[in-house]
C-alpha cells in the first residue's frame, strides 16, 4: 500500500479549492489535507476544517486568526491557525506536505506558490498570474529545486498530456510544430460588438461551459484569460509566442492540441469540469478517477473552431505584445488587468474599457528587465498605480 500523500490548498475556499477538496474527499486511502487557506470566505473555510480536519488552516490577518482559532477550539477542533504571507507560505513549505495546490487568485499567490517551488514540493499551479509575473526566475527556482510542476489550467493540463514525457529537451528537439491553445470564446463571442459597452458582470461571469470564480468570469469573457495562458504556455513548455496559437471552439470539449511535425495532431477531450485536470495532476503519472461523467460523443454531435477576432477581444492582442516584448511587460500587463477587473466587478468601469486601461498602462510604462522577485513587485506596483491614477482621471 502507498504512503498517504499529505496535500496543502491555497486557495480552499475559491472554486478550484473546493474542486480539489471534492477530488481529495473521494481518496481518503490515497490523500489527507494537511493544509487549508481562505482570503473573505470564512464561513466556508470553517465548514472545509469541519469537514476535512486539516493540521492547519491560514487566515487573512492576526484578528481573523483569532477568532477562528476561538470558533475552531468552540468546535472541538485542534487545528492550528495561521496568518498573512508568511502563514501561507508556511503551510506551502513545511516537511510534512508532498503536494501544494496553488489556488489563490491574482498576484496575491505568487509568494506562496514560489515557497512551494523553492521547498521542492509537487506543485499543481492553478494560479497562473504567478507564472506570468515571474516566469523566467518562477522556471529557474522549479529547476534549482526540482519541484514537480504540474498544470492544472485545463488547456495546459491537455498539453501536457499531449505531449511527451522529454518534451523538456525543447519542443523542436521532440518534433513538436504548434501548441494550439483552445478558447471557448465565453459569454460575449457573438454579442454585437456596440452591446459590449453596457455589458454587467453579472452578464460576464455567466461562462457558457465553466463554472469558476468572478475574476477568471471576467478574464474568460475579454479572452485576457487566454492571453495569460499564452504567456503561462510559454514559460511551461519552454516555447516562443510564435508557437502558441489561440484557436476558438464553443464548445469545450477539447481542451487543447499539440501539431507535430509529422502532420499529427494530439488532443485532450473531456467534460469541462477542473477536477479532470486536477485527479490528473494530483494523481500523476498514475490516473484516479475524478468523479467528471464520463464524455458523450453522441451528445456533443460536434466541434466547431474559429480564429479569434481582435476586434472583440483587444486583451488577447495587448498579452501577445506583452508576451513577445518580455521582461516585466507581462507583470505590468497581470497588474493592470487585475485593476481593471476589479473596478469593472464594482461597477466603477465599462467591460470595454478593461482593455484601455491595460493598453493604458503598457504604452505608458516603458519596462524593463526582472532580475530578481523585488523587480517583478516593483512592476506590478508601479501597473497598479498607472491603472488606478487612469481611474482617477476618469473620476472612477
Ligand atoms: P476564486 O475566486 O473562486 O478563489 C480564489 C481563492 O483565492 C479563494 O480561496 C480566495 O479566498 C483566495 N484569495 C483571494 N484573494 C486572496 C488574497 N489576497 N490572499 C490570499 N488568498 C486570497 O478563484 P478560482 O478558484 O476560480 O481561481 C483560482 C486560480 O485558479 C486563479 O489564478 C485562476 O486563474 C486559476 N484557474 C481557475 C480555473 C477555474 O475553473 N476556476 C481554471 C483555470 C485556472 P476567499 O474566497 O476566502 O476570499
Ligand atoms: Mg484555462
């Protein structure tokens, strides 16, 4: 029988957190929460600790620490409580955890994450802003350490299952010509483009084939999620942004391909539903069942692919400039899109002007090289404020 692998989720409360609990929950012989961590969700975080029992849990301040230590101990729990950055990347690190599921959102989990990596853990990285706002000095500290990277991004997740298992000897070298990224197009694919200036978000994070938290709604509905995932493949398959195709298909099925050289194409198909990737990663290079219904070809009927339109979708466009100008351009980009999607969530902006903030911040900030972790905060510091003084010009 195999050692109980003892799992860390950053991010419990979030939607991949608790797709990741549901896939734990249904291997107990297999798996055991070590950890858990929760932002502004507190009573689900309670109900999670009630459910999975986990040694510690991290809080967002001291006061939350304390007074969820009190309701925990009224409950009979001994779990121990942590707080801040620095408790969450504790519970990333500590000897006792075999694997860490990073599924925070935003910048907010690029700490954690990379005290995950450095302490050479099984890392599922569902936090792809982590890997787009550090990716060069994120790969080196996963090769120094040798951390097992393992994409749980559904796209990145089918690639790596399309591709081979030396395909880190660099793509040509295993005779791959294309990764194509597939995208659903989400909610605004065919809405009149004049209707997108009064879009809400209640209408933006209605994706039409996944269900997911409110930021990576929005991100779906601009595509400036599939943009981030053109920078995240790049960095996790070592390719040029050349080399990354975005091809839409409605209807989710695929979650994307590799094009060799030979004319062959691979595909990963499934339901969409996260805990196909995530069982895949948690479990690999072993396969567990994931509780996802198994896909009904017959039902689909079929799979359409269109080539996506800039004119929609001017976010894609501004990640791929990004993408190909390097250094902190796609921190600035992450930062300022973080920005502009929470000020669209509160109201304080259009849906179309997500992406003149961001093309804002790019053509205004002139970037430059990120030598260490401190130059890829000062980039997204210094996004951060070109978006919000933007927002203050315009009296938002
Ligand atoms: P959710 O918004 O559902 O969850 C986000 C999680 O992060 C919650 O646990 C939240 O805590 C926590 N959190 C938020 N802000 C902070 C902060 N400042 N410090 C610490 N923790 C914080 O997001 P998703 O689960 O949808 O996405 C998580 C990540 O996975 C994102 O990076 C996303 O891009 C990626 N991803 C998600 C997919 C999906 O299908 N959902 C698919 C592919 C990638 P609380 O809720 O308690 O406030
Ligand atoms: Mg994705």
């Amino acid at each position: 029988m195999k050692a109980l692998q003892r799992i860390t989720v950053l991010g419990a409360t979030g939607s991949i957190g608790q797709s990741t609990l549901d896939v734990i929950a249904q291997h107990p012989e297999r798996y055991e929460v070590f950890a858990l961590s929760g932002h502004a969700r507190l009573d689900e975080l309670f109900a999670l600790c009630q459910r999975h029992r986990p040694k510690c849990v991290v809080v967002a301040t001291a006061a939350d620490a304390t007074s969820f230590s009190q309701r925990l101990r009224e409950a009979g729990l001994a779990t121990e409580v942590l707080h801040g950055e620095q408790g969450l990347s504790d519970v990333a690190s500590a000897s006792e955890v075999d694997a860490v599921m990073a599924a925070i959102v935003g910048a907010a989990g690029l700490k954690p994450t990379l005290a995950a990596v450095r302490a050479g853990k099984k890392v599922l990285l569902a936090n792809k802003e982590a890997l787009v706002m550090s990716g060069g000095l994120f790969m080196q500290a996963v090769r120094d350490s040798k951390a097992v990277l393992l994409p749980i991004d559904s796209e990145h997740n089918a690639i790596f299952q399309c591709l081979p298992g030396n395909y880190a000897q660099g793509l040509s070298q295993v005779g791959v010509r294309r990764i194509l990224l597939t995208a659903s197009g989400g909610p605004f694919r065919e809405t009149p483009l004049a209707n997108l200036e009064t879009v809400t978000p209640e209408q933006a994070c209605a994706h039409p084939n996944w269900s997911m938290g409110r930021k990576i709604s929005v991100d779906s509905a601009t595509m400036a999620n599939k943009g981030l995932e053109l920078i995240e493949a790049c960095w996790l398959f070592d390719a040029r942004p050349s080399q990354v195709e975005v091809v839409i298909h409605p209807q989710s099925v695929i979650h994307s391909l590799v094009d060799y050289v030979d004319g062959s194409v691979l595909a990963q198909l499934g339901n969409p539903d996260m805990r196909t990737p995530i069982a895949n990663a948690l479990s690999w290079p072993e396969r567990i069942a994931s509780g996802v219904a198994p896909l009904d070809l017959f039902a689909i009927a079929r799979l359409d692919f269109h080539a996506p339109d800039e004119h929609r979708f001017p976010c894609l466009r501004l990640a791929r400039q990004a993408a190909e100008a390097g250094g902190s351009a796609p921190a600035m980009l992450n930062a300022a899109n973080e920005v502009a999607v929470a000020a669209f969530l509160d109201r304080r902006i259009r849906y179309t002007e997500i992406a003149r903030i961001i093309d804002a911040v790019l053509s205004q900030e002139p970037g430059g090289s990120l030598e260490n972790l401190d130059a890829v905060f000062e980039a997204d510091t210094v996004a951060r404020r070109t978006a919000v003084q933007w927002l203050t010009r315009q009296g938002r």
